[in-house]
C-alpha cells in the first residue's frame, strides 16, 4: 500500500457529535482535513467511517499515521 500524504504534524481538534458518523481522511490529500473530500478517488485509499461515541472536542490524526484511528496517538512527533 502506499504511503499517505502527511496533511500536517499536529491534530486537527473537530466538534463531534454522540452518535454522528464522520469520515475521516486516510490518503492525507483531503482539502477538508481532518474529513474526506473525496481526494482519494482513483487511488487505493479509501476513507475510515467512525461514530463519535460523545459529544466533544476530538483530535484527529492530519499524519495519518496514528495506530489509534482516526484520533492521534502522538505518531507525528517520530515523523
């Protein structure tokens, strides 16, 4: 599999809501960071569907390369 595009190395906090699906971005080429636009269309990246489990502030992985998708596990500080 190819690598993805590192968006950026810091999370990109985002207002969830409890129950609400969001589609995060995994190619790193989205213009709508942290969420898919649609970029990855003819690649072999596609993107991750989660369901906020509460209503907050969460911070998505912009690297990509977080273990813990799509929240930031700290991966961007070994990039």
């Amino acid at each position: 599999m190819a690598d993805p595009v590192i968006a950026q190395k810091t999370p990109i906090p985002i207002e969830v809501e409890a129950g609400k699906t969001y589609y995060w971005c995994t190619c790193g080429k989205s213009s709508k960071q942290p969420l898919c636009d649609g970029s990855h269309k003819g690649s072999e990246f596609a993107p991750m569907a989660w369901t906020a489990p509460e209503t907050k502030s969460a911070y998505l992985c912009a690297c990509k390369h977080t273990k813990n998708a799509p929240l930031c596990d700290g991966s961007h500080k070994t990039l």
